[in-house]
C-alpha cells in the first residue's frame, strides 16, 4: 500500500496551500536559510478570483454610491426650483390685490416665469419657447462696449453735416 500524504491531507483539512520549501543564498559560514513560497494550484487560483470579484464588487458599490448621490442632487436641484416657482406664484397672489404695487407685481410675474421655465426645463430637458432669454454677465459687457461704439457711429452720421461745411 502506498504511503499517505499528509501535506495534501492537512491542506484539504485546514484549506492552506500547499508550500515548496526554497534554499535562499546565503553566506558561506551561516547556515542556509529555507523560505517558504505557495504552490500555484486551486487554491491560490480561488483566492485570486475571490479578491478579483471582491475589487469588481466594491467597484460596483462605489459606482452605485456615486448613483444615489447624484440622484440626491437632482432630487434636491428639482425640490428647489419647485420652492422657487411656488414663492414666485405666493408673491403674485399677493401682490394682485394692491393697486400700487402695480411695479412688484409686474416684477414678480417676470420672476414666475423664469421660475416656471427653469422648473419645465429641468423636468423636461428642454427650454420652453415662451420661456424669457437666459442673461449671461458677459452678454452684458459685450452690450456696452457695443454701444460705446454705436454711439461713436451716431456721432459721425450728426457730423457729415458738420465735416461738409468745411
């Protein structure tokens, strides 16, 4: 009857790998030093598939995270706009029964409105038609270094009049 072997009885029983001992080099009076190195068998293949699926997993749940946390984003931005068009609408009830808040009136159904099409755009992904242009702040600086050169243009037209009669 052949011999038993234990190495691979413990390793099924305890689920080690298996370990091939390996003369390291050493000095000549010191004694040879034995490191131990794993087997390449199924149990190392399973522990590197098992922490591959464990990094693949945590992937995973990092990406749902960042899911939940942009969900709560939107959630919160749509709440907002929602507060913003419901306070505008507040103002207007307000407002239409004062005769001389005639101004504010006009001034906070122009605020409904923006609110309105901030509120639909977001919801739909579209800017309505109706909706009132978006003012950007360097629209604005490019106005008035237009109309600086606009009214240089206004000037020379008045002067045609002026340079003729020299």
């Amino acid at each position: 009857m052949p011999k038993r072997n234990r190495a691979n009885e413990k390793r099924k029983q305890f689920g080690t790998a298996a370990v091939v001992p390996v003369v390291a080099a050493a000095k000549s009076d010191e004694a040879p030093v034995v490191v131990a190195k794993p087997v390449d068998d199924a149990v190392t293949r399973a522990a590197k598939m098992f922490a591959e699926s464990l990094s693949a997993h945590e992937a995973a749940d990092q990406a749902e995270r960042e899911r939940v946390r942009l969900e709560t984003e939107q959630m919160q931005r749509h709440e907002t706009l929602k507060a913003n068009k419901q306070r505008a609408a507040d103002l207007i009830k307000q407002l239409r029964g004062q005769d001389r808040a005639r101004q504010r009136r006009v001034e906070a159904e122009a605020a409904y409105r923006v609110a309105l099409a901030e509120l639909q755009e977001f919801e739909t992904g579209e800017r309505p038609a109706w909706a009132p242009a978006v003012e950007v702040e360097d629209d604005i600086e490019s106005d008035s270094h237009d109309d600086s050169s606009e009214s240089a243009d206004d000037n020379s037209i008045g002067d045609d009049s002026a340079s003729t009669s020299e």
